[in-house]
C-alpha cells in the first residue's frame, strides 16, 4: 500500500448556502435539518438550506461527517438517509450517539457540541478507517 491510499475517501460534500430563521433552534434539541434548495416553504425556516450533491458511496456507520474543521463520528444511520440525501439534500442529523436510528430519514452522531453552523460551511462525510 502507498501512501497515497490512506488519504481519506470523501462521500458526500456540500455546502450552507442558507439558514433558515428557526434553523438554530434545535440546537437545543441537538438535531439539524438539512435540505436542498428546493425545500418547500412550510419547511425552509426549520432548516440549513445546502447544495444538493450526489452521494459518492453509501454512508455508513463508522464514517465521519465533518462541518469545516469539526469532526462527528457517525453512529447510525437511517435506511432512508443515503436516498434523501442524495435526491434532496434532506435528513435530520442528531447528535446524540445512537447507534439504532429511530427514524428512516436521520443520520446519527456521536454526542459532541452542537457544530458552529452558517452560510458557508462545508459539509463531508469522509470514509472511515
């Protein structure tokens, strides 16, 4: 093996291009909505509005999802989550470390503090080890 291939896999990348007036407020509830720019409007004010990229390879646990220069391991992820995301730049992101998704459509990662979120920031998810 060179060294060249332990170089990190990126998954999915994206970007904050807007963020909704309600959006921080779940922070108090540990969770992020992300949408794509299509998001409806009954939804948009809840959520971190992104670019809408395909998925690279499926996200699975153990991957890592990195807001700029803030690392979560991911716990679980739900069945629903590579699909949405994909399509429509849609799941709840829950930091609370579960490792069995209670919903279809939310990724889960591990317990850390609420990532700094704004116009802007990059979104990965890196393979894991």
């Amino acid at each position: 093996m060179s060294a060249v291939s332990s170089v990190a896999t990126v998954k999915y990348e994206t970007t904050i291009l807007e963020v909704g007036s309600e959006a921080r407020g779940f922070k108090d509830i540990n969770m992020a909505i992300l949408f794509g720019d299509e998001a409806p409007d009954a939804l948009r004010s809840s959520c971190f509005i992104i670019k809408v990229n395909q998925i690279l390879e499926p996200i699975k646990p153990g991957d890592v999802m990195m807001f700029g220069d803030q690392t979560y391991a991911i716990t679980a992820v739900g069945n629903e989550v590579n699909t949405n995301l994909g399509n429509l730049g849609h799941t709840a992101i829950v930091f609370d470390g579960a490792t069995t998704p209670e919903l279809a459509g939310s990724l889960y990662l591990e317990k850390k503090p609420y990532p700094d979120l704004d116009v802007g920031t990059v979104i990965k998810v890196m393979k894991g080890e």
